[in-house]
C-alpha cells in the first residue's frame, strides 16, 4: 500500500514540465539528451525498471495529419505529407536523418504584432514571442518544430511552450499593474478598448488561388471589432458545465489572483549588482508570494542582468575605450537611484518583417563589419491560405513581426577604431553613417540558407541586378536607434533605464533582391 500511495500522489502532482533553454548550461551542453536518445530507462510499479521507446524523441503520426505540406525552395526541402513521425532538423530527405550538431550550434514579450500605441521608449522592448520564435526555429531546423502547420506534434513543443508560459509568468510577477483591463489610454488620454480585427476583405477574397466566401477576420467566438476585455470569455475552454473561463481568471499565480490554477514554477534566485557591478544581495523570486514595489524593482534587476547583461561589465570588458562625444552625451535630471554609464551608448535595430513573405518560416540575419550581430525570427506557415487568422493578417495589410537586435558596444568600438574614428573629434553623424555602411543583412530559410539580401548586404555571392526584387509589402524595415543608459547608484537595487533616444534612421532602405533567379515567395 505504501508504494500504491506514492504512485497516486506522484499522478496528482504530475504536471506539464518546461525546458529553460535560457539557462546557463544550455549555452555547453546543447539540447538535453532526454530529448535526443532513442529509448529510455523508467521506473515501473514494484521498484523495477524498463526501457522504452523515448516519447520525446519524437512522435509518430497515425494517420499523417491532413493538409500536411511538401514543400521546397530549393534549398531546404521537408516532406510532412510523407513523414509518418516527427523530425528535427532533418536532412531533407524522404527518409531523412537527424542532425542534433547542427541543432545544438546555438551561434544563432506577448505579440510580434502590438495593438496598443507604443511608448517613447519602444526601440528598447521588445516581444516575449521573438525569442519564442527563435527557440522554434533552432529546434526545428529543417524539422517540424519550424513550421506553424507541424510544429505542436513535436513533443518538444509542450516543453518550450511551459517554459514560454513561466517566462510569462515572471513578467507578469513583476509588473502586476500592466493588465489589459478595459482597454489602452490613447495619445489624447482616453480609454480605448481593444478589439478584433474590423472586417478587412468582404466576401469572395483570394489567396493562393482559395477562394474565401466569407470575410476571414474575427475569432470562432468573436465577431469582428468586438471590443475584448479582461471578462471576455476564452472558449472552448470551461471552468463548469455553464461558463467559460475568462480573462481575468487566468491572471497570476497567487492564491489571491483569479481562480486556483494548481500549478506554479520553481521560484527563481538571482544576484543583484548595483552600477560598479557589486553583488549587493540574492533575492529569490516565487510568483505565487504577494511582494512590494521595493521588491518587485529588485526582481526587476536581477532579471534585466540575467537575461540582458550587466552593462558596466559589457563596458569595461571592451580592451578599448570609447572617445567620441556620442557616447557621453549630457544625461540631465538623473535620479538619486541611478548614475550614468559613461563612455558607454545602446546601439538597436528594430526590425519588421513581413509574416508571408516567404513561404514558411525564415530569419532576418544583421551582420556589423562582417561580425554576426543578431537575428530576428518569423515563425510562419508553409500554406497560409489554409490558416483563416493568417488570411486575415494578410488582408489588414498588418502581417508583421517586429523584434530589436542590439549591437554589443564592444563591436562598436572596434568598428569605430578600426576605420579610425575612435577620436574625441568624430561627430554623431560620422558614427552612424560608418555604422550604417558596414551593416548588412539577409533573410535566411530555418537551415541558413539564404533567400534575400539588401542591395549592398549580400554576404554570401556578388549581388547582381538581375536577381529579382521582393516586392516593397515584402522588404524588411529597418531602423537605426541609439541611447545613454543610466544603473543603479553604488549600493544600490535599482533596474536599468534607457534615456535620450535618437532615431538615426532607416537602415538598408533601398533594394532588396531574392538570392536566387527563381523567387521562393508566396
């Protein structure tokens, strides 16, 4: 009986388990091995163990969903009209083979597509589904983790998706004041609800020769422009046999917030550097206890470091230091919390891409003087007429993703003292003009093969005029943006601030040409 009872309380405490792929052991060991070996060990009832087949290896599909594509550009071709299990980052073959080293070559926050009005400040946020984009990317390679049609199949995706959900949860800890209530305040101060999509086509549309009868916009419960509010139903999904959960059911993790959810996350413990990079304390973060505003700006630090780095660390590992006037622009009204980082400035890149441009999911790549900097992942369908919500995006014209790369400050420098500029004498508008003419891009398929480049960014071939264009809905938009930053004070807990952006402008705004004579558009 008493191994009869460890087997209930275990099948009572059984919950979806998640994947930290930002943890610090990721960046050496690579996907963990449970997700890669063909069969495992497991105990069985009367303390024994047996080895199976390993379910997170992959899944097999029976039957093969339908609708499921083939697909190929020529490059990178995946065959899940064929495949009877999952793949990631498979050959390209009807009988493919795994590459796990390609995969684990890790050189490589709500919506990509925000309805609110930004703030000042946007260049510096950006959106939880970036990274969550990248990671479906990396995993799926040429596999059916990276495309939007196959991807939940991947027994990884549940693993991801938790993981997704606890990062959600932690910002949500921290910034419990951000709600989606009744609505945003516009420019002019007045509440506005959000809602879906107004109708955007009428009847008859057409997308990739499908014809639809009736308007695509709305949701299965929602008709268009219906306003949404925190007690907007969330069907199909039922707290009883009469009502559907709601929006603020589901906020938070405290005993206080909502309904009881049954789940939590293992609570967090992170150092905390003050601005001349001292460990002043630990602090352990566990979303389901009530904190102060004096705690919750604590927490706030520790993961803008964790995640996004110390930036007097990031300075001072640069063997050179920065002398022009740009980087020590006068920072006036700084609060007692906080000092300025001298010789120290932000460069980003927002980005914005077209969700359709290709068929299926692709990457934009920005390299600085030949460096890697960062890219930027869109996560899409090989088949997006067959998706009504992507039919709809695409007739608002506002299929879009939008994501920053930074570029680390010691790679400025270098560029800046390479091409001798690294002078007290250089001017704003000499940084950003060198800066612009070294940066390049492309647009790469989920292998890295390449599908696009900007007219001079070509890294791969001679860019030639005889290679197509992409179509202007379909070309990148980049743009340049630069910041002082402010950390916290000697002693102090206080998270970092972004003050006195500059907008340097567009960035590889001219031609943009397919790779390849054919275009591998949709």
């Amino acid at each position: 009986m008493a191994e009869k009872a460890l087997w209930h309380q275990a099948a009572r405490e059984l919950r979806f388990p998640y994947w930290d792929w930002s943890a610090v052991q990721v960046e050496t060991d690579g996907l963990p091995k449970i997700f890669s070996e063909a069969q495992v060990t497991v105990t069985v009832p009367k303390n024994a163990t047996t080895t199976l087949k390993n379910p997170l290896m992959s899944y097999t599909l029976h039957p093969i969903p339908v609708g499921a594509p083939d697909y190929s550009d020529g490059q990178l071709s995946v065959y899940f009209a064929e495949w009877v299990r999952t793949y990631r980052w498979a050959s390209g073959e009807r009988n493919p083979r795994e590459n796990y080293t390609e995969l684990n070559s890790w050189d490589y926050f709500s919506n990509t597509d925000p309805k609110a009005p930004p703030p000042p400040d946007a260049a510096s946020l950006t959106s939880l589904e970036e990274p969550h984009n990248q990671i479906h990317l990396d995993i799926g390679g040429g596999g059916d983790m990276a495309y939007n049609e196959m991807a939940a199949f991947d027994p990884m995706f549940f693993f991801h998706h938790c993981n997704v959900d606890r990062l959600y949860a932690l910002w949500e800890y921290v910034y419990p004041d951000y709600w989606i209530g009744n609505g945003y305040y516009d420019a002019n101060g007045g509440l506005t609800p959000f809602r879906e999509s107004p109708p955007l086509c009428g009847s008859g549309w057409k997308l990739n020769h499908r014809v639809f009868p009736e308007d695509p916009s709305g949701t299965y419960q929602e008709d268009p422009n219906t306003s949404i509010s925190e007690t907007s139903g969330l069907p199909p999904f039922r707290k009883d046999s009469n009502n559907y959960w709601v929006t603020k059911d589901v906020r938070g993790l405290q005993p206080s917030q909502g309904l009881t959810k049954y789940y939590t996350y293992d609570p967090l413990t992170l150092p905390v550097s003050d601005g001349t990079s001292n460990v002043v304390k630990q602090v352990t973060i566990d979303v389901t206890k009530p904190s102060t505003l004096e705690e919750r700006t604590e927490y706030i630090a520790a993961l803008h470091q964790y995640y996004g780095g110390n930036t007097v660390q990031l300075r001072d590992t640069t063997n050179l230091v920065a002398k022009p006037a740009l980087f020590n622009h006068p920072v006036t009204d700084v609060p007692d919390t906080h000092q300025v980082v001298d010789g120290y400035r932000d460069f980003v890149i927002v980005v914005l891409l077209s969700q359709y441009a290709f068929r299926g999911s692709h990457r934009l790549e920005l390299f600085l003087d030949g460096v890697l900097v960062g890219n930027v992942s869109v996560f899409s369908r090989i088949n997006p007429a067959n998706c009504e919500a992507c039919v709809a995006r695409i007739a608002s014209g506002d299929a879009k993703t939008r994501g920053i790369i930074t570029i680390p400050h010691a790679l400025v420098v270098q560029v800046l003292e390479k091409y001798g500029l690294n002078k007290e004498t250089t001017t704003d508008e000499e940084i950003v003009a060198l800066l612009k003419k070294h940066i390049v891009a492309k647009i790469v398929n989920p292998i890295g093969s390449a599908l696009a480049h900007a007219s001079h960014g070509h890294v791969t071939a001679s860019p030639g005029s005889h290679l197509p264009e992409l179509k202007e809905e379909h070309r990148p938009n980049l743009r340049f943006h630069s910041t002082r930053v402010l950390v916290s004070a000697p002693g102090g807990t206080a998270p970092p601030q972004s003050v006195g952006w500059i907008d340097h402008g567009e960035v590889l705004g001219g031609e943009w040409r397919h790779a390849t004579v054919q275009p591998i558009s949709e």
